[in-house]
C-alpha cells in the first residue's frame, strides 16, 4: 500500500471522549505519543497524567457527552486552538447491570433510560459535532480521506448475559448505528468503524470481584488474560491508517463468547 494512501495520525487534531481514564486515556496517550494533537472530553476534570501533558499537544474540556451545548463549546475551543478535527474517538460510557426482574421487582426505567442516553445519546452527540468539522476540512489525500470516527461498542452488544439488558441494548445500538453512518458520511471523505472490545483491565473491571472476573478470565481462549487500554489504542491506530477499514464492527476479545 503506497504511503499516500495512509493517514498520517502526525500533527492531525483528534477528538477523544472518555478521555479522562481506561480505554480513551489510552487512545490520548498513543495519539499523542504519534504526533497528534488531542482534544480530550470527560466529565471529570484533567488527571495529573493529562494536565502533564504538553499544551501544544492537549486541551481538555470537562463535559457531558450528552449536553449538545457543551460538546459544541468543547469542539469549538478545541479547533480554534489546533485546528478541525481529523478524527473522533468515541470512549465516554456507562456499565449497569441489572435484572429485568429482581428481588425488589422489576428493573429500573430510569437507569435503562440514563444507559441509552449515555452511551447511545452520547456517542452520537460527540459523532454529529465531530463529523461537522472533519466535513469542513480540506485534503490532501489520494482518496480525499478527511477523517476517521471510531466508536466503541462491546461484545456485550452480541453476548449479553443477565441483567445486561440496558447495556447490551446500548452498545448493539452503536454498533447497528456504525453502516449507516459509514455510508452517509462516505461521501465527505469520512468513515466509521466501531470496536467491540471483550473484557479490559479498566476502573470499571479492575473494581469487579473475583466472582465476576474469573469466569470471564477462564472463557477466554487466548491470551488467558483481560486485555490491556494500550491494546485497544493499537486498535484504534491500525483503523486509522488502514483506509479499507470502514462500515464494520471489529471485535477485540481474546476469543471470549460470553
């Protein structure tokens, strides 16, 4: 594949929700070890590893991926400062499991409701803003590729076990949203490619006991082990430079079928 076919992640600006922690601090991280400058959203604020990082190379923004206004000022500040977006990295989500019919009756409506919003609402939110300003971006490219988005899914969305009826809904929305959107935004130079990551050794993980980590450990078929951030980012580096990749859900699970 000739080099000028490949997106040069180099110097390019890219959007990275969930910024803050797991799998998106580890996409901040290997962009900007590549040479790109990042614009990282999260509703906490910076870390100490972030706010270390050089300011010609990061701008944080603290702030709801399902407040429109908020993601808008976000984008808005962060290409004023690095110029428009090649790329978003959709990362910010929530887990919540529970019964549709437990103890105390049956699941919350409301917490079902918040999952969607989050992870659904949300990833488009960050998706339609972004994809505004890699739209109004020139290019160079042989193919007049202008950007990447990638969203993150999980096998959750295929192999969803009990009582993760709102967060397998969500994430197989995202993942039923990816084809579409690839096709629509073709036309600008710009495609979509979801991630279904099986289990990562993030916050979220590294909180679950030992009863919910080992079986999953055990229904792994190889590498006997949750995967790491660093790993997903890698994922995400190959999406962007390899520009056949477009319109599809890549699973990143170790062979795990939950």
């Amino acid at each position: 594949m000739g080099k000028g076919n490949t997106m040069q992640i180099s110097e390019k600006t890219i959007l990275v929700s969930g910024a803050s922690s797991g799998l998106g601090g580890a996409c901040v991280r290997r962009m900007i070890g590549l040479g790109a400058r990042v614009i990282g959203i999260d509703r906490s604020p910076a870390s100490n590893e972030l706010t270390a990082l050089p300011s010609n190379q990061y701008w944080h923004g603290q702030s709801d991926v399902t407040d429109e206004q908020s993601i808008r000022d976000v984008i808005g500040h962060g290409t004023a400062r690095f110029g428009a977006l090649s790329g978003a990295i959709a990362c910010a989500g929530v887990l919540h499991g529970e019964r549709l019919l437990g103890r105390d009756g049956p699941a919350s409506l409301e917490a079902f409701r918040r999952v969607l919003d989050i992870n659904v609402g949300g990833t488009f939110n960050v998706v339609r803003l972004a994809s505004e300003s890699i739209a109004s971006r020139e290019t160079t490219q042989p193919d007049g590729e202008r950007g990447v988005i990638i969203m993150t899914s999980s096998i959750a969305a295929f192999d969803g076990q009990i009582g993760q009826a709102a967060y397998a809904a969500s994430k197989g929305a995202v993942a039923a949203m990816t084809l579409p959107l690839a096709r629509e935004l073709g036309r600008f130079g710009i495609r979509v490619v979801s991630i279904a990551p099986g289990v990562f050794e993030t916050p979220m993980m590294q909180a679950a006991s030992e009863k919910v980590r080992q079986p999953l450990l055990e229904d792994s078929v190889f590498p006997k082990r949750f995967g790491y951030p660093e790993e997903f980012a890698a994922m995400v580096q190959q999406i962007f430079e390899n520009p056949m990749l477009n319109g599809t859900v890549l699973r990143l699970d170790a062979g795990l079928r939950m």
